[in-house]
C-alpha cells in the first residue's frame, strides 16, 4: 500500500474505504460480510474509512467493526455533519455525539461538513457559530482535522476552500469530472495551499465500469495494458500527487483485493502519453452520446444573470451519456440547490455567451432545450420545496 501525507504528515492509504455501499440482508447491512470486506482492507494497509451521519446503518457498522476487532486506533475514521439539517449549535452537539455513540470512539479523525453545494452553506453555519465549536472540539481532541465535502460549482468550491483555514477536503472527480464540480481547478488549488484532497465517486458510482459503451472497454482492451476499467480510472487518479486518498465503495473480497493492489503499483506520473490518449478516446466514446458539445472552459461565464451555463450542459449531457435520473440527481445538487439562483429560465436572451463560445454553441436555443429535460414540473416542484428548506431564514 502506498501512502500521503495529510496536513500535519500523518501517512493515509492512497485507497480509503467508503462505508455507503455495504452489501443489505434483509434490509440491514450485512455486518459479517463488511466485517470480513473491511478487515481485508485492513491487513492490506488501508487506514482510511470513510462514512457519514445519513448513510443508514453505516455509522454503526463501522464502529462495532472497529472496537471487536481492536484495531480503533490503528485506523483513521472519517464522518460527517448533515449541516443541512442544522438550525442551531445545540443540533451540532446532538449530532456529533449521537455520531460518536454509533462509532463507538470519544473522537473522530477526520470530520466533515458535509455535502456543501453553495458559499450560502458554509456561510449559515458560520452564523450558528460552528467556527467556535470546532476550535472547542478540536482543542479538546474530539475532532483532530476538520473538512469539508462538497458538490457544486468551482468558483463557490474556491471560495469555501480560501474562507478557512481546512484541514482537508473531498471532491467528486474522475476522468469524465475533470472540468465539472471542484475540478481540477479546485483539486490544485487544494494542493498547493497543502490541503489534501479526499476524491469521492471515482468511477463514478461504478458506471465508469459498469456503463462503459461496448468501443470505449475494447480501446482499453486493446492496449495491452491489462487494467480493467475500474483500475484505468484508479490510476488516471493515483497519476496525481495533488490526490490524496481515493474512496472506494468495495463489497466484495475480490474488489477489496484488485484495488488494494492498483493501490500499491500506481506511482505518481506512471501515465504514458499512450495510456492518457486511451483514456482520451474512451471519454470521447462516451462523450458521443452528449447533447451539447460543452467543453466546461467556462468562457462563456459569466453570465449577466446569473445562469450556470456549463453546469446546466453538464447535467444534461449527463442524461444521455449515463440516465435521466442521474443527470436530473446531478442538477439538483449543482444548480438547483444555489443560493443565488442560476435557472436556465433566467436567461433575456443578451447573446453575450454565444460570442465568447469557442465551441460556437447556440447557447440560448440549447439552454431552453436543456431546461426542459433537466427539469420537468415535478423537478420544477421539488427544487423548489429543496430550496424553501435548504435557505430557510435561521432562528
């Protein structure tokens, strides 16, 4: 197993062990299976696991996993704060402790607020006085760094990473992510202010494996390489020293032990120029069921009143190149759940994106196109429930 430093040079598994996808019994985690899943992991060099407040059951598992087998202080646990719930400071205590009850620990190595999509988050629980009760928790060793997870765009992802002084951060990233979310932008911009940068969904919920066309797993077949598709998108990653850990969601022994070793083979800059123009030609297979050709360069941005062009496109490119659902569940966490709203509908039809588009897109025609799809009235409908609750005036 290899390893990085976190801020303070304490060595993490460049794999960690993401405690959402645990396999169900009867509705329950299966905890021998995870038991047995994690300790693999485990013996293999993993330190580094990762759950969260709403992950049913997870929380739970994990700590009764670690205190009968002893090994609690061996290993580094990650865990979040819903602070979409939080109205108050007296809800973070009842969270927080409620948290370290289910991982049977009195602290947390690693924790999170969680799921922020907009400066609008971070910025509510700074009114609540969450600054306060994390230099507490932290002076009194509850919590030993603190972080933050995040889907959105990046220029509200720069701003709560330079609002801060983090000790760490988690970003959805991959292959097909590289300009979307954080991005890259966000991933160096973590790097060289010395945050390490936690990646979540780098196989994009397993569709970089499961849903790839027919022609994008035969151009890595035909390599010659002999990496599945799982390691080809491990290694893009690992190719990166600005990543620090890579959470993956393994339910199976084999998964465990297939990623443990690309874990322990991938070396920063290990890429060839061949391995990059393979994963170039895959994206762009799956890239050729997209709608707009949207490249992500954000020039057309931005926008006068405030519509999130290219994260619009994102999503409902996604749509078509993965499922309706995971386009729509895509939009609703990026631009649907913005403080500022950044709705296609928006638009008056200036035209000043169109001249700043290399790609030469009709955007307005393509914007209404998009709305349509990404967001139909019960979409419509349910954002806006989202929002009355997420921007809700706080006592």
């Amino acid at each position: 197993m290899q390893y990085r430093k976190d801020k303070y040079g304490n060595d993490l598994s460049v794999l960690g062990f993401g405690c959402m996808r645990f396999t169900k019994k009867g509705g329950n985690i299966d905890i021998d299976k995870a038991e047995q899943e994690i300790l693999e992991a485990y013996r293999a060099g993993v330190n580094y696991y990762d759950t969260a407040y709403i992950y049913p059951g997870s929380e739970a598992a994990v700590g009764e996993i670690f205190e009968r087998n002893h090994i609690r202080e061996k290993i580094n646990i990650a865990t979040k704060l819903p602070q979409y719930l939080i109205r108050n400071l007296s809800a973070v205590d009842k969270y927080f402790n409620e948290e370290l009850s289910r991982l049977r620990t009195t602290y947390v190595d690693y924790y999170l607020m969680h799921h922020l999509t907009d400066v609008a988050m971070w910025e509510n629980m700074k009114r609540v006085g969450i600054l306060e009760w994390i230099k507490e928790k932290k002076k009194s060793g509850a919590i030993r760094n603190i972080g933050f997870s995040y889907h959105g765009n990046t220029d509200n992802f720069l701003t709560i990473l330079n609002d801060y002084d983090w000790d760490m951060c988690q970003i959805q990233y991959n292959y097909l992510d590289e300009v979307s979310q954080a991005g890259v932008e966000g991933l160096k911009a973590a790097a060289a202010k010395g945050i390490p940068v936690v990646i979540m969904e780098p196989l994009r919920g397993g569709k970089l494996v499961n849903m790839l066309p027919a022609e994008a797993r035969r151009t890595m077949q035909e390599s010659g390489r002999g990496w599945s598709p799982a390691e080809w998108g491990l290694r893009w990653l690992y190719n990166q020293p600005e990543v620090t850990v890579v959470l993956s969601g393994m339910n199976s022994i084999e998964m465990v032990q297939e990623n443990c070793r690309t874990a322990s083979e991938a070396l920063p800059g290990h890429f060839t120029d061949s391995d990059f123009a393979v994963l170039s030609a895959v994206t762009k297979k799956i890239n050729e069921k997209e709608k707009v050709g949207c490249t992500g360069c954000r020039y057309c941005m931005p926008c006068p009143q405030g519509v999130d062009i290219p994260g619009i496109f994102r999503c409902y490119n996604a749509m078509f190149i993965e499922s309706k659902a995971q386009g729509r569940r895509q939009y609703f966490q990026t631009v649907g759940l913005t403080r500022s709203p950044a709705f296609a509908t928006q638009c008056i039809q200036c035209g000043k994106c169109e001249k700043h588009c290399p790609q030469e897109i009709p955007i307005r025609e393509k914007l209404k196109e998009a709305d349509h799809a990404v967001r139909p009235l019960p979409y419509k409908i349910g954002i806006n429930v989202a929002r009355k609750f997420v921007f809700r005036k706080q006592k």
